[in-house]
C-alpha cells in the first residue's frame, strides 16, 4: 500500500514538472526580459542605489503585465 502511495506521489511530480515546462514559452521569456531591463532602468534612475532590486523587480513587473492587459 505504501508503495503504490509513493509511486502516484511521484507520477504527480512528474506530471507537474511536465506542465511547468510547457508553460515556459518564447512569450514568458520575451516578458521576463523586459521585465529585467525595466527593472534595471529603475535601478538607474536612483542613481544605481543597491539593495533596491526586489523592489524594482516587482515595481517593472506590474508596470509590464499592465502594459500587456492593457493590448
């Protein structure tokens, strides 16, 4: 019994790997570029301040996805 618990647990990882890479897409890649380079423009725009990254991550991230709803 506990084997064949184990066995599904592991045909559900795999299952789930399957479709977290068939999600990765030439257009998620295309996003995430643009997010990086628009975070990296806020990071200039205050004078190249370090320790701010996660906030101009998130902060380019929200103003590229608005851009995208907004096509």
């Amino acid at each position: 019994m506990k084997q064949e618990l184990l066995k599904k647990k592991h045909r559900d990882v795999e299952e789930s790997d399957a479709n977290l890479s068939s999600q990765e897409t030439p257009e998620g890649d295309d996003r995430q570029a643009c997010i990086a380079h628009r975070a990296y423009e806020l990071y200039e725009q205050e004078d190249c301040c370090h320790g701010h990254d996660f906030d101009h991550w998130l902060q380019a991230e929200r103003e590229v996805l608005k851009v995208e709803t907004e096509k």
